[in-house]
C-alpha cells in the first residue's frame, strides 16, 4: 500500500505503518498544491492520503475518489503516537474512496 502524508501530518507516524510505503506531499514535491489539485493527483500513485485537516471534507467534493483519506484529530505527535496501533489498522482496513476521522479522548 502506498501512503501519502499531507503536511500537518507527523513524519514520525511513517515509522509505524511498516512494510507500507509512506511519502509526504512534501516529499513527492507536491507542497504547494491546493487540496483539490492534491487529491486529484494523489489517487493517481496512492491509496490512502493521512491528513489533519477536518475542514477537507466540507472543502472538497469527495464522492467518486479513488483515494481513501483518513484525518487525524491533531497535529501533536505526542498525542498521536499514543494511538499508532489505531492509526495503522484503520490505514490498513481502508477500501479506496472511504473517509475516516479519527477521534480519541
């Protein structure tokens, strides 16, 4: 499975959802994109985009995308490293188009 992480996306978070392949948009030299035109060329080279926005779904039409995204609730890698074994196995269960939000306490 090929990973894409969006900026606000900890780069820590990559070492946890081994044997996947993981790049950041920052990486694939996609940075400046805006979200449409990230998705859009995103679903072309992976499966699941992992963001932190939680505005994307109201920004974004997301019917029809081939693309699985699944939105943290933070930014903070102190928070979400707690919650790695959440984040793998939901990245893993994906199915292309889905949407997730996760939440914990």
């Amino acid at each position: 499975m090929r990973i894409l992480f969006d900026l606000g996306t900890p780069v820590p978070l990559r070492g946890t959802l081994a044997p996947h392949e993981v790049v950041t948009t920052f990486e694939a030299g996609w940075a400046r994109l805006k979200n449409g035109d990230l998705l859009q060329t995103a679903e072309t080279e992976f499966d699941v985009f992992i963001t932190t926005d939680r505005n994307l779904q109201y920004q974004q039409n997301l019917a029809g995308r081939r693309l699985a995204i699944l939105v943290l609730p933070t930014t903070n890698w102190l928070e979400i490293r707690n919650h790695t074994t959440e984040v793998a196995a939901t990245a893993q269960a994906m199915k292309p188009g889905d949407y997730r939000e996760l939440r914990w306490a």
